[in-house]
C-alpha cells in the first residue's frame, strides 16, 4: 500500500532542513536533509536548490517506503518574512538573505519546477499542491497537534533564535485574532523600549547586551555565552538572567490578556532555558500570571510536523481529497 507524505523544508538563511513527513504525523529521520543555504544566490540558483532540496527528500523517503512506494500529498515550506504567504510572494530585502526573490512568487516557481519534473510526477505530486507558511506559525501548529502544547486550551509557543517568533494556540488551533491576541498572533513587533520587542528577545538583542557586558562578541556567539554561563562566570549569568526577565515582562504586558495555560519555548536560544527560565517565572508570577513554563524536545521535528498538518489542513477548508 502507498504511502502518503509531505515533503517538509525548513528554510532559513543559513541552513535549509527537510524531511518528509508520513500521513500519521510520523517524521520519517531517515528522511533528515541539511544543505547550506544559497541565501545570497541570483534568482534561479535559489529556486534550483530549493527545487533540489525537494526532489531528494522525494527520492529518500521512497528508498524508505520501499516497496509500498509514496503519494506526494504536497510539498510544504516554512519561509521567513516579509512574505505574502497566501499568494507565495517573497518580500525579503535588506535582511542579508534573499534579496534575489524580493517580488518573486516562490510558490509559483516551485510548482512549474516540480510540474516538469518527472520523477515527482511519477511519486504523485500534483500542481497546486506547495504551501508556504511562517515558521513560528508552523512550529506552533506542530506543537499544538503533536508536542507540548496538545494538552493545554490555552498556550503561547515561542521561537527564540535569530528573532521572536510566536504563535497563539486556543483549542488545538493556532489563532491570529481574537481576545487577547495581537494583529497575526505576532509580539516580534510589538513596541519594546525605544524599539521593538524583536530588538531584545533575539540573538542580536542578547548580542547587544553580551557587548555591554564586555563581552568580545565577534569571537562568542549564544552557545558559547551559554557554556560561560554554566560554568558560572558571573557576567554570562547575569546575561541569561537580564533575558530571561526581559522576556517574562514581554509576555506580562502581551499576553496576559490571553490568559494562557502554558509556554512552549523552541529555537536555538530554548536550548539554554535553564540559564533564564527562573528569571522568566519570577516576572510572570510576579505579573500574576499561573502559567507552566516548557521546552519542546525538538523544535525543528515539531515545525515538521506543522508542515504536515497545515498541507492536509489546505485539503480539508478546500475539500479536496489528500492526506490520511
């Protein structure tokens, strides 16, 4: 019997991860895919690699499959922003990665790759089935379906890495309005000191802060920071703990409203939640919010993971057959 899946990329500016992903939700890590990106690439040798990117995780899964043989059900990316992700338009310039496609419709481009590809045709990929998502709205779906947040009503998912990203989960579902949610459930934005939030909870902002500290951030970067910090050296601590009280007051001030039941922390910067989870638990209990405070096992198979979901969720608001 075939085996449904979709082919799930994860594309930043400094690596693309894949994997497929089976119908049941199960990420198949014999799948596992890491490529340097080519994020400063012309046009086309963008394209080309995502579209190679795909078509080996094609042909990985149906060395997997064996036999049984796959149904490509879609292929699904999470893709940074500016992005207009429901018509596929990349607005990125000035970031440092993807200039190239600024105005570009990547879905488009994608899908007449695939449409004249041979093999993905043979594994049943069909034109129209590539969806494009923000990765913290995948990641939380992931989470909200799978992962840590399925057994709460109420909770806020968290992306802590190269910036803030946030996802508001009610009932199983990721929300973008409603009480207590800001405008596309995003906090990145939202006005923090003399900028934005996204200026402190980030690898930059903790950057900043590590300099202020004297601390020589050309040669440290966050992991390093992290083991200074475990090791006890003083001024790395108090680093972790300046973030973690930044952020527990970020989430007092806009969230609370929502009154969530839990925090989900992913990124790379959730990897050293020990170091700024206590400080992050004195602001809330200090802003009088009740709330358990958690780290995903794995960000990156729970985005995975809310690829799938939200292509066979396209399947089912459309009413078109895919998917388990």
């Amino acid at each position: 019997m075939m085996r449904d899946c979709v082919l799930a990329l994860d594309v930043g500016g400094t690596f693309i991860k894949g994997a497929a992903v089976w119908g049941n939700g199960e990420v198949a890590k014999e799948t596992l895919l890491y490529r340097n990106t080519n994020a400063q690439g012309a046009r086309d040798a963008v394209l080309d690699q995502l579209h190679a990117a795909v078509k080996e995780l094609a042909v990985r899964a149906k060395a997997v499959a064996g036999e049984d043989g796959i149904r490509v059900q879609g292929i699904g990316l999470a893709f940074p922003g500016p992005f207009d992700y429901e018509s596929g338009i990349s607005y990125l310039q000035g970031l440092g990665k993807f200039d190239a496609l600024y105005g570009v419709n990547v879905r488009d481009e994608l899908a007449d790759r695939a449409d004249h590809d041979p093999k993905l045709v043979r594994m049943g990929f069909r034109s129209g089935r590539i969806f494009m998502e923000n990765d913290a709205y995948l990641f939380a779906r992931g989470e909200a379906v799978y992962g840590a947040a399925a057994s709460y009503k109420r909770a806020v998912c968290m992306t802590l890495g190269t910036g803030f990203g946030t996802g508001f989960i009610l009932d199983g579902a990721v929300i973008r309005e409603g009480d207590g949610v800001p405008a596309n459930g995003w906090l990145y934005n939202a006005s923090w000191a003399d900028g934005i939030v996204d200026d402190c909870i980030s690898r930059r902002g903790m950057l900043h802060c590590a300099r202020s500290l004297g601390f020589d951030v050309d040669t440290l970067d966050v992991k390093e920071l992290a083991a200074l910090a475990e090791s006890g050296e003083r001024s790395a601590c108090a680093l972790f703990e300046h973030f973690g009280h930044t952020l527990g007051a970020v989430l007092v001030r806009y969230t609370r409203a929502f009154n969530p039941e839990a925090y989900v922390l992913g990124g790379q910067i959730a990897n050293a939640s020990p170091l700024f989870v206590p400080a992050l638990a004195c602001e809330l209990e200090r802003g009088a919010i009740n709330a358990v405070i958690t780290k995903s096992p794995d960000t990156l198979l729970s985005t995975f993971r809310g690829i799938k979901d939200y292509v066979f969720g396209q399947y089912r608001s459309s009413g078109e057959k895919g998917g388990a």
